[in-house]
C-alpha cells in the first residue's frame, strides 16, 4: 500500500480512539513499527501495536451470561 493510504488509516484509528467510546476508552497506548515507522514510501501493511486495560467488570458479565445462558 501506498504510505499516504497507511498514514489515513492511522487517522483513522487514533480518530476513533479519541472519540474515547466503549471499549476503545480501555486503550492506553498505541505504539507503530516496522517498515511504516521506518519511512518505507510503500509499506506492506501498518504495524501496530495496541496496550490496554482489561474491563473486569463486562468479563464478569459475559462469563456469568454464558454460564446461565444468558439469564442474569
């Protein structure tokens, strides 16, 4: 792909984070490498790495929902 296509793409997705809805709001940092940090003119894809919290409290929702098939 073309770097100004990885570039948008990226926008995009740190647009979106800033929008800071459900479940992105979980997310912390958001690190790019490989050849897109590099300044490859055409990357192959957009490497990115994403670090976030985990939401306990909805984990324990789902589980116990598919415990009781889901009778609260």
């Amino acid at each position: 792909m073309k770097r100004e296509r990885a570039t948008e793409m990226l926008h995009e997705m740190l647009d979106n984070l800033d929008a800071g809805s459900r479940p992105l709001d979980l997310v912390d940092e958001v690190y790019v490498f490989g050849s897109y940090a590099r300044g490859a003119l055409q990357p192959g894809d957009l490497d990115v790495a994403v670090v976030h919290r985990t939401d306990t409290e909805f984990t324990e929702h789902v589980v116990g929902a598919s415990c009781t098939g889901g009778i609260p």
